[in-house]
C-alpha cells in the first residue's frame, strides 16, 4: 500500500439562502503516498477546508471515496469513522485552539490519556515532540504565556501526539508574521519529515507551498 489518503470522485455541495444551491467540489482527484508532503493551494472561498474536513472524516461527501490506509472511510459506521479519525488523522488549523486552563505539555498529554497511554509515557512522548520543535524550556507555561509561534508549535506537537498516519493543516501559519511563518513551518517540516507521516497542507504562502514535495491547486472544485 503506497498511499495513505486517496480521494476519488469528491463531490460536495451546500444549500445557502437565496444563493441557492453551491458546489464546492465537482469530482475532486487526490492522492497523497506515504511520507509525501503535498501544498494545497487555493484562493479563499475555493473550498480547500471542505476538502480537508472530508479527508479527515470530519465531512462526509456527497459522491465519492475517502481511503486512508487503503480502507474506504465512506463505508464505515460512524463510530468506527470516529475512531479512525482519532487514532489515524492528526488535525492543526490556523488558530491553535489550545486549551488555556492546562499548560502546553498537558496539551500534548491529553490527547494520548484519552487514547490509553498512560501517564508517563505520554508526558516523555509529549517533552521528546516539544524538544524537537524547540519549546521544551516552556513546556510548563500556559498558551497565554507563550508567543504566537510556540503556541503553534505546541498545536503541531498536540496534532501528532497519537501518531497519526495523516496530517491535515489548514493555513497552519495563516496568523504569524512572515519571520515566524518561516521558523514555525520549518519546524513543522522537521517534525513531519522525523515522524515519516504523510501531509496535506493548505496554504496562501506559495513560497512554503514549494517547500513540500509537490503542490495541488483547487479551482473550480477539482483538484490540478
């Protein structure tokens, strides 16, 4: 099995007031192979965070497959979606949404209790993320307490706390300035590449989206 996500025939479609009804996506085509890097590129509006809620089982289509690990996610019951989204698909979206009661380890920790690690081993596995991507010395201090580029950081360490087969990144540097945009991408690139997961990152930045192995556009609700 050489990719990790095929999508197949995605075709997805909303109802909006007097707009009537809008297709987003007209029998979108993709494939991302294990441990390949792919740029989404789109202008706003395209549709590349309905793609991505699709290929990560938050979305159903309305036609078509979502394969993961060659398994047809489309078929399954929704508690087995559920599960697969937990323990197959890691998620990291433009604005952190980290939780501000807890520090940034405890971040990174819960995810994995509520996947059955215990304690120890999820706090180990949660420093090892943070020191690679350089905010360890900050591992007990709050969201608020941290700059908006650690507050990233940790939001890519939450994301592959449970070791999932796929990333899905929407403008996951869309906030930062263009100085920390870089660091903190090139941090995610290290983690990605270290980890060997496959990733579909949406970006505006066409300087990051030739960073990655290979980019994709979306216009007109398929995929180029």
């Amino acid at each position: 099995m050489n990719n990790t996500l095929e999508l197949q025939g995605i075709s997805k479609a909303y109802t909006k007031g007097v707009a009537g009804r809008i297709e987003v996506l007209s029998g979108a085509d993709l494939t991302v192979a294990k441990g390949e890097v792919v740029a989404l590129v789109a202008p706003s509006g395209a549709g590349k965070s309905t793609l991505l809620h699709i290929a990560g089982l938050l979305d159903s289509p309305d036609k078509g497959t979502v394969k993961i690990d060659g398994v047809d996610m489309t078929t399954l019951s929704d508690r087995k979606r559920t599960t697969a989204r937990r323990d197959q698909v890691g998620f990291i979206y433009q604005f952190h949404h980290l939780l501000p009661e807890f520090s940034a380890l405890e971040n990174i920790v819960l995810p994995q209790l509520a996947n059955g690690i215990s304690q120890a081993k999820a706090e180990a596995h949660a420093l090892n993320l943070l020191d690679k991507v350089g905010v360890k010395p900050r591992a007990a201090h709050r969201p608020a307490e941290l700059s908006g580029g650690e507050q990233q950081r940790v939001a890519f360490c939450r994301a592959l706390a449970n070791a999932p087969a796929l990333l899905l990144a929407d403008e996951p540097t869309g906030n930062l300035d263009p100085t920390t945009s870089d660091q903190v991408f090139a941090a995610l690139m290290e983690l990605v590449r270290d980890t060997g997961l496959s990733a579909l990152i949406a970006t505006h930045n066409l300087d990051l989206a030739a960073r990655m192995d290979r980019q994709v556009t979306l216009a007109n609700g398929v995929l180029s």
